[in-house]
C-alpha cells in the first residue's frame, strides 16, 4: 500500500475571493487513494482561539482522488471556517492515503497558487 494514515497542515487560511474573473480565492485538501481499499477518513480543524471541531468523516474511493473545497459560507464538510482565519487540518485515514493543501489567492488581482504536501506519519 501507499501513503500514511496521518497528515497534518499547519499553514490553513481561507482568502477572500478577490476581484472579479472566473477565479476566485479558495483552499482545497486533495486527497488520493491509490490503493485497492477504500479510505475512511476523518478531517479535524484546529483553531487558535478555540477547541478543535468534530471530526468530520468522509470516503476516497479506492483507486480515486478526491477534493474537500473548503468555500465561504459552505465551510468544510459542516465546520465554517471564517475568512482570514488561521487554522490547521489533521487527517486521520484507516488505510494509507496521500494529501496534499491547495490556496489560490486573488486579493492582489494577480492569481497566487500555491500547493504543499503536508506532514505525515
């Protein structure tokens, strides 16, 4: 199998959305599975000013990829997370799985892309 079963980003901060155009400022977990089993795992939010959220659960098909938006207003998978807000992300899966942290930043009007695997064991 490959992967780890625990990731962790420390550097999570939703951006505004920016001016105008098709894109718009936003924070992504990409998660793959590139194994024969499905993944169940569970993502937390760790705050600076408060307790981490409720694990919230969700599957990565065997073999498959899968994108947690996290978008104003809708938050990630239930949990809001306000703009401008430093926050960590913890990832806990039953089999191994690789992820990875993705923000784009439009508040200068140029795109700033940035994408970093995080730490795992």
């Amino acid at each position: 199998m490959y992967g780890k079963k625990h990731w962790f980003f420390p550097d999570a901060e939703l951006p505004p959305k920016g001016a105008g155009g098709e894109l718009f400022g936003h924070e992504s977990i990409i998660v793959l599975n590139p194994n024969a089993q499905d993944a169940e795992v569970k993502m937390t939010l760790h705050w600076t000013d408060r307790k981490p959220s409720e694990p919230a659960a969700f599957t990565v098909a065997a073999g498959r990829v899968r994108c947690i938006r996290c978008v104003e207003g809708e938050g990630i998978l239930g949990s809001e997370v306000p703009l401008g807000v430093q926050y960590a992300v913890s990832l806990h899966s039953d089999v191994p799985i690789i992820a990875q942290y993705g923000r784009l930043d439009m508040r200068t009007g140029n795109m700033a892309f940035y994408t970093t695997p995080g730490y795992s064991e």
